[in-house]
C-alpha cells in the first residue's frame, strides 16, 4: 500500500520515457511553407508542388486536389512524401497550361490523427488573375460528434481511474480506522462493479471513436475507398491506429481485471500499472503529443492531469456509489461512522488531486496557449477559460463538502459568522447531494475539456507578438563594388512584391548584372531556405511576386547579384514581418505565457509532492509512537 504512489510514479515515467525515445514529436498538421509559394504567378508552369508541414503527414490519409479555372480536378501524377523529409509532401503535376490553380488539402496528421485542411493558390503566365481562383471556404466549426466522444471518453476514464484509487487506497484506509472488520467489502464490490461497466463502455466508446475517425477519413479520402480496406489501414498503418489498439487491449485488459478483483483476489498492482498506462495513452494523443521542445514535460503533465482528474472525479462519483451498498449492510450508527470515515480518508486524496489538476493543467496551458491575449481571443483559449471557471465553481463544491466533514476547514468560517467552536455549514446528512452536485459540475468541466482538445491550440507564428523594432520600407546595403537595395511590399504574411535595386559605384563597372537571386531563410523555426531568381523590370531594378514570406516574424534575405567573370555579390538582410497591417492592441499582454506557467506548474507540484512527503512521515511517526503506547498499555495491563 505505501508504495503506492512510488510505484504510480514510476511507471509513469517509465511509459512515457518509452513512449518518447523514439519518436518524433507532432502538432495539429499546419502547411508552413510551400513552392510554389502560395499567391504567386510563375513564367513557366511548374512539374511538382511541394508542401511543407509542421509534422509528418500521413500521405494514404490524406487528399490533394488541383483545381483549374473551371474547377475541373488536374489529374496527378504522382502524390508521395520526400524521401529525406516525412513532413514534405510533392504532387507530381501533369503539363499544365497558362491560367490560376487552387491546390485543395485535407491532411491526417501520422501522429495525433487530427485532420486539417486548407488551399493554396498559384498562377501561370503573365495574364493569370489570382483573384478568379475556384476556393471554398474552410469549416472551422466545433465536431460536436467527437466532443461528446472525448467527454464521454474522459468521463468513463475517470470513473476506471476513481474505482482503483478508491479500492486501493482509500477503502483499506478507512477500514483500518473502524472497528468491524471487512465492513467495506460490500463498498468495494459495487465500485469494481461500476468500474467493471466503465471499462467495457470505454471499449464501446473506443469504438465510436475508431468509427468517427474512419468516417472523417472516407469523407475525405477518394470514391474506391472503403470502409473494410480503408480501416485495416487505419489500424496498422497509422501511429493513431497503434494508440488505439494499445487502449482498447488496456481497457478489455482492465475489464478482466475487475471481474477478478471482485472475487476478492489480489489483482490491485496490475490494476494501477493498467491506469497509469490508459493515462499515458490519451496523452499521447494529446495535443500535448504535439509540443515540439520538453515534450515530455508536456506529456508527463498531461498524463498527470488525467490520473489526478480521474482521482477526483472518478473517486468522488465511486464513494456516492459503492457507500450506500455499505449503509445497506450495517446498523445506521456503524454506517454513519463507515460512511464519515471513507470520506475523510478521500479528503486529502482528492486535495492532492486537485493541487495536481491546477498544476498540471498551468504547465498544460502553458504549452498550448502563447500569452495572455491569445487566451482571450482564441476560441481555444476562451473555452479553456470556461474550463477553469467551472473548476473553481466545482472546487468551491469540494471546499464546502470537506468544510461540512471537518469542522477544522469549517473553523475560519464559523468565526466570522460567530458560530460555536465544531460548527459545520451543512450536516453529513446532506453530503451525498452535494458531492453529486460536485460530481455534476465535474461533468460539465469535461464537456468544456472535450471542446478545448478538439479545437486547434493558440500557439504558433499567427500568435508571435507584434514587432517592437519598426520594419524599414527598404534596406540598402554596400557589398564590394555593389550598392543592394531591398524592400517588401505590403510586408505582411503572404503575397507580397520584392524590389532590388543592384547598381555598381565603380566605373566602368565590372560586369553586367546577369541574374539577381533571392534566397529567404525564416529565423523562427527550421523551414530551409527558398532560392528564387527576380526578373528584371528596368536598368538595375529587379522585380519578384509571391508569397515567400509565408509566416510572421524575423526573416533572413539574401540577395545574390551573379555577374559573369566576377564572384557574386550577396547582400544580406534581416527582415522583420509583422502579423498584422497594423499593430493590434494590447488587451492584456502579448507576452509568451510559456515562461510564467512552466515554472509556477513546477513549483506548485514541488510543493504538494514536499509538504505530502512532510505530512505523510509526521503520520508515519505519529502511527509507531501509538503503536509503541499501544503495547506498552497492553504489557502494562497484562501485568
Ligand atoms: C486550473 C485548472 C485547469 C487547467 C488550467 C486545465 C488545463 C488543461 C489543458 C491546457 C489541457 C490540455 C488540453 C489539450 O490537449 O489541448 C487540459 C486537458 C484536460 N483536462 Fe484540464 N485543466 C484544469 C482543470 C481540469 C479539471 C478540473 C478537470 C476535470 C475534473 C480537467 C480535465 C482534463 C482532461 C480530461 C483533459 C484531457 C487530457 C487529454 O486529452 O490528454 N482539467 N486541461
């Protein structure tokens, strides 16, 4: 039994360690790059598309279409990863004519199985107009279908998840401080009855999720597809396929489990190792799976998260549950003191899981929402914010449940309303509706979770902060005997024109100017570097349209001026792009919250580990020190 949270500990860190050695890490598949660039007009036509993703990309899942003019599909050639890279996808493209295209995608993530989608746009020939192109709005709609997936999910998790941190913890505890010996067996048999049906749910649920995934994937995926075909493949040929299997054979696994521990036998290890691993699972999944550096801070906090959600939860609706079968079968006095002293052993377990929760949920928070302002504006932000206000009005149910138990939680209280000493806001005769009323609440933080893990989180580029320094309209540098100018208009995320200027001061000059070359290498994050030639518009300007500048933030420009007979020139700039036209304002902070919420999650679980650790040995040495007066009393009265 004291090993308990060694061993919940230790396993933890073992799967997740597994789970991250040899794995890349993923996010909500986002097109970071592409070439051609979105919105630009080429001379030639091109032989292949490249799109860069922030993660690998599951290809057989995934749909691209090239649209003409007329909306008429361009067959493809070919449609395969890189060799080197699995986060670029190429589309070998027929010969194509003059005109505008719009290359629709629809991608599966090989990580987390979320799907996105999105088009990019490209033209050929001097005469293309780029805003005749055939696009349709994306859907960013809530997938109300898998929200009540995840809640129901996240609700039958906590309730495996409660039952074993009850019957293994909680139960033998409360037991030990009553006189009748087995008085909760009855107790623990209803709750690993209840566990026994939450498992076989999770595996229904598990179903549905499977089906809902497949569904989305033959919506998208072509006509010859199938259900049968199309599924095997999800299974085995996808990380996500993996995971679930993993948690279908962890759940069936635990169904078992239950049905044996009800026979009284000593299954409860296997049992925790089995939760822990459910735990670690989702996490994977996760939207914590897709953090790119300390990832597995990022899922050790989620897994923590679950566990302490499911201790809480889970283990407040066992006790409402498996308590009555014990009132059932003792005198209403001994079912009083059984029923007061479970809940007060559940106390502190669920204090621990709430100061987890909080915790780890800041450090969570702090991985998926980029600074304060984002929490406010972002749809993923502001149901995380419901979330939170809903856990304060579910903890504010908690707090008075415990005031009502222990009339030493209840004692500032009473004070200020000049209560006498003992006072409690409500009788142990209400508890059981308020903890459901508790529960009820705990029910509606899940729906709001299920909302928050199937929205994109609000992190990435789109969130990165307006720029402090002011951009130039243009920058001119001297390189050997060259004067290089550069400018970017309108120098936003996107389309924009690039103007050269590439004269030399010395006369006669060297040489003539044979080709200007542009290379753009993007500062925030590896996307390599593009190389694009400029064309030529007047005597030393040269001219280049697209959309290079395909994200905000700081960019390196090198501008390679080729003359022959002589080493080329290269200028070299550092470009700032700003999110936005203009600079939005401030409505708390555009600060990174990362910073602040890493090290206060860390802290906080430092302290609930340090003072549980204080208090766990004080008790430790309070227990021998009674057990020592104990037999020195029995020797005394022996004698
Ligand atoms: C201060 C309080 C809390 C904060 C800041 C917080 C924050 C978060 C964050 C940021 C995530 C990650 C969501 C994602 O994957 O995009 C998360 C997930 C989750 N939270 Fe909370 N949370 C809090 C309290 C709670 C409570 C009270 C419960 C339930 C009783 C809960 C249950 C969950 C569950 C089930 C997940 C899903 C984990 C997964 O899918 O791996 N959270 N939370």
């Amino acid at each position: 039994m004291r090993k308990f949270p060694i061993l919940m500990i230790a396993s933890l860190l073992s799967l997740i360690l597994a789970a991250t050695t040899s794995r890349s890490t993923h996010a909500h598949a986002a097109l970071v790059r592409t070439d051609p660039p979105d919105s630009t007009v080429l001379a030639e036509a091109p032989s292949q598309v490249r799109l860069w993703y922030n993660e690998p990309i599951s290809v057989s899942f995934s749909t691209f279409q090239v649209l003409d003019l007329d909306g008429k599909p361009v067959e493809l050639t070919g449609i395969h990863l890189d060799e080197l890279d699995p986060q670029l996808v190429i589309l070998d493209l027929p010969q194509i004519g003059d005109g505008v295209y719009s290359i629709h995608w629809h991608v599966l993530s090989a990580a987390d199985g979320h799907d996105t989608q999105g088009y990019v746009v490209f033209g050929v020939g001097n005469s293309a107009d780029l805003n005749t192109a055939v696009t349709h709005e994306v859907q960013t709609a809530v997938p109300w279908t898998e929200v009540i997936l995840r809640w129901l999910n996240y609700s039958l998790m906590a309730l495996v998840i409660g039952a074993v941190v009850v019957v293994q913890f909680v139960l033998p505890r409360a037991q030990r401080r009553t006189v009748l010996t087995d008085s909760y067996l009855p107790a623990r048999r209803h709750i690993l009855k209840l566990a026994f049906y939450a498992a076989l749910g999770s595996l229904v649920v598990g179903v549905g999720l499977y089906l809902y995934q497949l569904s989305r994937l033959l919506a998208n995926l072509a006509a010859e597809a199938t259900w049968l075909g199309t599924g095997w493949e999800l299974l085995v040929d996808s990380r996500w396929g993996w995971l679930w299997l993993g948690r279908q054979a962890t759940f069936a696994a635990l169904a078992v489990l239950f049905g044996k521990m009800q026979q009284r036998s000593n299954w409860e290890i296997v049992a925790v190792v089995l939760v822990v691993g459910t735990a670690v699972l989702q996490a994977l999944t996760s939207h914590a799976a897709a953090v790119t550096d300390l990832s597995s801070l990022a899922l050790l906090a989620d897994a923590l998260h679950v566990l302490a959600m499911g201790a809480w939860l889970g283990g407040v609706v066992s006790l409402l549950i498996g308590i009555p079968a014990v009132a059932a079968q003792a005198l209403p006095e001994q079912a009083r003191q059984l029923r007061k002293e479970a809940w007060r052993v559940f106390g502190p377990v669920a204090a621990v899981s709430v100061g987890l929760l909080v915790f780890s949920g800041l450090v969570s928070a702090g991985f998926q929402v980029a600074t304060p302002d984002a929490m406010l504006t972002s749809f993923y932000g502001q149901s995380l914010l419901t979330k939170i206000g809903l856990m304060l009005l579910m903890g504010l149910f908690g707090l008075i449940n415990s005031a009502s138990l222990h009339s030493r939680i209840a004692a500032p209280l009473a004070r200020l309303l000049k209560k006498p000493a003992g006072w409690t806001p409500f009788s142990a005769n209400h508890l059981p509706r308020l903890v459901l009323l508790e529960a009820g609440v705990g029910l509606v933080v899940l729906l709001a979770t299920g909302i928050v893990t199937a929205t994109p989180t609000a992190v990435g580029p789109a969130y990165l902060p307006y720029p402090d320094e002011e951009q130039p309209s243009a920058m001119t540098q001297s390189v050997e005997d060259m004067i290089i100018s550069f400018s970017s208009k309108p120098n936003l995320p996107g389309q924009n024109i690039f103007l050269v200027r590439a004269t030399s001061h010395r006369r006669p000059a060297p040489a003539e100017v044979a080709k200007v070359i542009l290379r753009f290498t993007y500062l925030e994050e590896d996307l390599g570097t593009v190389s694009v030639e400029a064309q030529e518009i007047d005597t030393a300007a040269y001219r280049l349209g697209g959309g290079y500048f395909s994200l905000p933030g700081r960019w390196h420009v090198d501008v390679a001026v080729r003359r022959l007979g002589v080493e080329d020139s290269i200028g070299q700039f550092e470009w700032i792009v700003p999110p936005t036209a203009e600079p939005q304002p401030v409505l708390l902070s555009d600060q990174s919250l990362r910073p602040i919420l890493l090290p206060l999650g860390l802290a906080g679980f430092l302290l609930i580990v340090t003072v549980g650790l204080i208090l766990w040995r004080r008790k430790q040495r309070q227990s021998s020190l009674e057990d020592v007066l104990g037999a020195a009393e029995t020797l005394v009265g022996a004698k």
